[in-house]
C-alpha cells in the first residue's frame, strides 16, 4: 500500500508518503557541472553544495531534506539529528580513504591512469573542465 504512512525505508526511516510502488526501493543521484549534487532516496533527499577554496581544496556543505509531516512529528527533531549525525559519520570516514590517494596522486612522478566504465561521471566533469580552460585560454589569447 502506497500510502501507509508505517511503511519504512531499509534504513527505518518513514518513506516520503506519495511514493508509488517500487519507488520505495530506489535511489536516485544527480550530478549537475560543475559543483552540484543531488540525491534522493525514498526518506530523504541531500544536495550538496560544493564551494573550491583553491585549486586543490573545497568547502562541502550537505543539505538534508526531511518531508515536512517527519519533522513536525513529535520525535522529528531528533531523526533529523540522527539523519544529519549519520551522514556526518559517513562522509568523515570517506576522508581518510582519500587522502592517501590525493597524495599520491600529487607525487612528483604520478601519472593519470585509466577510468572505469562506473566512473563516467567523473570523466564528465573532466571532460566539462576542460571545454572550459579551452574557453577560458581562447579568450586570453584574444586579447
């Protein structure tokens, strides 16, 4: 039954009401270039803002988006706290996994490797870069 509101996600929270069936087990991920994401899932949905600092650093800030009947719920205060904790957690334990790799990757003699196929969509943003420094080049060069 689409609209029982005691249906829950694998992840226990209530499912996002208007959901049609099979939708209850879906997530979905958007990237929009250069610096935008969005993800939704059958509770919840994040975007995530993401500000360059420098040409090597960014500033990321997720936003999480509850359905309003959750938050207005007697206990939605603290599943939005569990929810925000939960996601903090998973993020912060990415870091570490990066940071070896980002070295590496700066070391004098590293060279780029191939991508896989299940990483086309950082071959986009690759891609979107670059038709933007060759932009960016053809106008200096104008001058």
């Amino acid at each position: 039954m689409p609209d029982d509101p005691k249906r829950e996600s694998s992840s226990g929270l209530p499912l996002i009401p208007s959901l049609k069936e099979g939708q209850d087990r879906q997530a979905l991920a958007s990237v929009v270039l250069p610096a935008f994401c969005w993800i939704n899932t059958p509770s919840v949905a994040f975007w995530y803002q993401i500000e360059p600092s420098a040409h090597d650093a960014f500033t990321l800030t997720i936003h999480t988006l509850l359905p309003r009947p959750l938050l207005e719920s007697p206990d939605g205060a603290s599943v939005a706290a569990s929810v925000g904790g939960i996601i903090e957690a998973i993020h912060l334990e990415d870091v570490p996994a990066n940071a070896g790799p980002w070295q590496a990757l700066k070391a004098p003699l590293a060279q780029a490797g191939w991508l896989t196929p299940l990483e086309e969509a950082i071959w986009l943003v690759n891609q979107w870069w670059l038709d933007r420094m060759d932009d960016e080049f053809e106008a200096h060069s104008a001058n």
